[in-house]
C-alpha cells in the first residue's frame, strides 16, 4: 500500500466517523496532466454536518498516522469544504452543492469507487 493509499483510508474512515454519505473516491494516477493523484467526495445533510466531516477528517488523519493538511479552504459557510494532503484532495459538500458542480462527472475518465454508506 502506498503512503497516498493509506492517508486516503484514514481520509474515508474520518469521513465514515461522522456518518458523511455519497463517498467516492477517484483514483486519477493513470491520468495526465491532474492536479493531485486523487479525489476523495463525499457530502453531509447540512452546515454543521460538513463542518463536522471536515473537522473528523483532519483529526482523524492527524491521529491515526500523523498527517496534516496542508490547507483548508470554505470553513467559512460550510457547504464546500477542500481540504488539501498534497496528491489527494478532499472535497466535502452540502448535497445542492455536490450536485450543481458534479465533480465526479468532471474526472469521470479516472477509476471512481463508491464506497457504502454506514447505516
């Protein structure tokens, strides 16, 4: 398992920490010409939901293999949050947001995994 592997695990454990949905993950490395290895996707149910994501994210990370990133943007009205690692970007939405810019869509050329909802 490579290092982006594994921070994009502890990324989606964060993320299942705080019940996020929809998470897909985009695996961009057979691409050229992208600006990061990897996408991980996922939305919360409301402001508070995303900030929540967001903060289990980074916390999760930092706690699990001592990663940090390198910047987080949209902390200020909570309905895109991005947060950069580097070779991976995590971008966590409100669902009206997710939906309107469909970023799965843009890089749907890169291998996309859906990962399962925990109940």
């Amino acid at each position: 398992m490579t290092e982006n592997e594994q921070i994009t695990g502890k990324i989606v454990e964060g993320i299942q920490e705080r019940k996020g949905k929809g998470i897909v993950v985009v695996n961009l490395n057979r691409l050229k010409d992208t600006p990061c290895n990897y996408f991980v996707i996922c939305e919360g149910d409301s402001s508070t939901h995303v900030n929540s994501i967001a903060a289990s994210i980074k916390d999760w990370v930092r706690d699990k293999i001592n990663v940090k990133p390198f910047a987080i943007d949209g902390m200020e009205n909570n309905e895109w949050i991005a947060m950069d690692y580097g070779q991976i970007i995590v971008h966590v939405f409100q669902r009206h947001i997710r939906k309107f810019y469909d970023i799965e869509h843009l890089w749907a050329d890169g291998d996309l995994t859906e990962i399962e909802d925990l109940l």
